[in-house]
C-alpha cells in the first residue's frame, strides 16, 4: 500500500490510459503508475506483465474490465489469475470485498452536486476505501472537504489540463492527479 504512496511523493501524475495506444504512452512515460479504465480478461494479463517489466505499477478500472462478472466471482478470478497491483472501482461492494481479500482498493466518485458530495462522502466512510479518487479534480475546495470529512487520501481526476489546476489540487491535499493528459510535459 504505501508503495502507492511512496510514488506519488517522486512523482505525482498518474497515467489514466483508455486505449491500448495510450498504454503504450504510459509505458514510455514519467508516470510510475497507470489506472487502466480498458481491457478485457484476454489481454489484462499480458498488459499487467508489460508494465510491471518497466517497473510501473497498474490498478485497473473493475467496472470497465470486459468478460468477466462484475461481482465478487470476477473480483476473486482477477486477483487469483492477474498480477494487479490494486484495483479502482465505483461500486461500494466491491470495494468492501476487494479490502477483504486484501487487495489495495481504491473507490471511484463522480461529484456534480450537493447530492453527490454527500454520497460519496458517506460511501468513502463506509468502505474506508485505501485511496478514493474524485472528478472532477479541478475542484479543489471539494478535495479539502472530503479528506477532512473523511481522512482518506484522495486522488484528483478529470479536467486535469494546466499546470495551475494540478498544482492547485495538490495544494489542497491531493495525494496525486490521474489524468489522460500524461504526456504533457509542460503541465507537469
């Protein structure tokens, strides 16, 4: 767990990667860590291998992973067959399971209202997630309130476009950004 940690204390950005050409990218990048959002139970093994061959670590996207059950069933295949350094996900069951197999979650927010703060507040109370991360990440004031309210390390997601916004989100106590936009040197 705290390797995660440990990582984004050298290097902040986080590689959020939709395709396989920007697997690649990540592959290629500063980025310690890549948040794989795409794959399917064919190829999730031979990418997990090629990016631990490059000494980057891998946390994949549960709810978007092709072929297999989004239950526990799925979860246990995933974490028995691949060698997945954590996974993200947005629904709390699995997030409450995947802790109890002791695999390093992280739980996934979308925030775009009064409602939805509150929500994900609560859920990141319940499940104590290892890390939660947040979109849209360009609203720093909301990263202060969900890690006071909830004293869970937060990731700051989506938006993620200029050098001021990602300072910005680590300022206010992100402990890293994912973003798409990981090859822009001159944000980072």
């Amino acid at each position: 767990m705290n390797q995660f940690f440990n990582s984004l204390l050298e290097y902040p950005v986080i590689a959020e990667v939709n395709t396989l050409d920007e697997f690649n990218l990540a592959l290629e990048s500063n980025c310690q860590n890549i948040f794989m959002m795409t794959g399917n139970i064919f190829n999730l093994r031979q990418l997990c291998k090629k990016a631990h061959n490059r000494g980057k670590s891998i946390y994949i996207y549960l709810d978007a992973i092709q072929g297999y059950s989004k239950d526990s069933w799925g979860l246990e295949f995933i974490s028995k067959n691949i060698e997945i350094d954590g996974i993200i996900t947005s629904k709390p069951a699995l997030m409450e399971q995947s802790k109890e197999m002791g695999i390093f979650t992280m739980g996934r927010f979308s925030v775009y209202n009064e409602y939805k703060l509150n929500y994900t507040i609560e859920k990141i109370k319940e499940t104590r997630p290892h890390c939660s991360i947040v979109l849209p990440g360009v609203l720093p004031h909301l990263i202060v309130q969900i890690i006071r309210e909830t004293r869970t390390p937060l990731v700051s997601s989506g938006f993620l476009d200029s050098r001021e916004s990602v300072i910005k989100c680590l300022e206010s106590g992100a402990a890293g950004i994912s973003t798409v936009h990981f090859t822009n040197q001159e944000i980072y």
